[in-house]
C-alpha cells in the first residue's frame, strides 16, 4: 500500500522542519497533551476504578454488618436461653430448692411473692429462709447468683446463733421470665 511518502526516508529531522516549532509551542503542544491525557484518565479509568472500588467497599460493609448480626443473634440466642417462657413462680422455686439441695441448705420457709411486669417479660420472686452454716450460706449464695438463668438475691437478712456457728437467712430472690403471649 503506497501512502504517499517513504517511512524509511521519514525521519524526526524531517518532521521538525517541516512543522517548525519554536520551544514554547513544543512545552505548550506538551502540556495540552499532558492534560488531556489526563483528563482522559480520570473521566474513564480513574472513575471505573473508584465504581469498583466503592462497589467492594460497600461489600466488605455488608458482610462486616452480617458477621455483627450473626454476633448479636447468637448474643441474644443465648440469653434467651437464660430467660425461661414461664408465666408462674413456681420454676423458681424448683431451681432454688434443687441449688439448696446441692449446697446442703435446709429451707425452713418459702413464699412466693408478687411479680413485676415489664414490657416484655416480668420478674417474679420468693421468700426462702433457711437454717444453715455461714459457709454453706456463701456456697449457696454464689451458686444463687451464678446460675444458668438470671436469677438474682434482691434481699437478704441474717442472725446467727455464736453456740452452733449456724446462720438463720431471709432471703428473697427473682428471676425474669419472658411474657408468655410474646
């Protein structure tokens, strides 16, 4: 294919002629080159990469916010668990008398007591007294307070007798329950 002129006999020197250019249009021509090469970039490569990069950024705060929620859902699973359906105090009363039996405290009395409600679960309560050692007081205090379930001693009342290093208690004791018709 002939274009009209000799690629071998085109050289720079032959350019340069021909165009006659002073310096400050060359740095001139340079500079627009310059600029519109990069305003190119920026309208076309530069914006792709910050779509993609906002895209993954979005992303990477998806999963982030899923991980979080699979966080609190676990959370909350298991405090669910510690917090019975049970509408009645009598649960209660069972965990308490099965933790006295296991720290080796008679109870000499037991009451239920009135319950509270909130806006969704209620607190219910009793009144146990109990005739025991000061050590097994402890025992079946932190074994109370330790529980699976969030049961807690809201009171508690104390004489002793010197001669038998016993301890007569009052305590009374609650637990929340979620409301039943929730």
């Amino acid at each position: 294919m002939d274009l009209g002129f000799d690629l071998k006999r085109l050289n720079l020197e032959d350019i340069k002629s021909k165009i006659k250019l002073d310096q400050n249009t060359a740095v001139i021509i340079s500079v627009v080159i310059f600029i519109v090469t990069f305003l190119i970039w920026k309208q076309f490569i530069y914006r792709v990469e910050k779509e993609e990069s906002d895209k993954l950024s979005l992303e990477i705060q998806k999963v982030e916010f899923r991980n979080e929620v699979g966080k609190l859902k676990s959370v909350l699973e298991s405090y669910e668990g510690k917090i019975p359906r049970i509408n009645d105090v009598s649960w209660l009363l069972d965990k308490v008398v099965e933790i006295a039996d296991k720290a080796h405290i008679r109870l000499t009395f037991f009451e239920p007591m009135g319950s509270e409600d909130y806006d969704k679960y209620t607190r219910v309560a009793v009144r146990i007294k109990i005739f025991t050692t000061f050590h097994d007081l402890g025992i079946f205090i932190g074994m109370i307070e330790s529980s699976n379930r969030f049961i807690r001693i809201n009171g508690i009342k104390v004489s002793n007798d010197i001669k038998s290093n016993a301890a007569e208690a009052e305590l009374i004791i609650s637990a929340l329950v979620l409301k039943v018709n929730r």
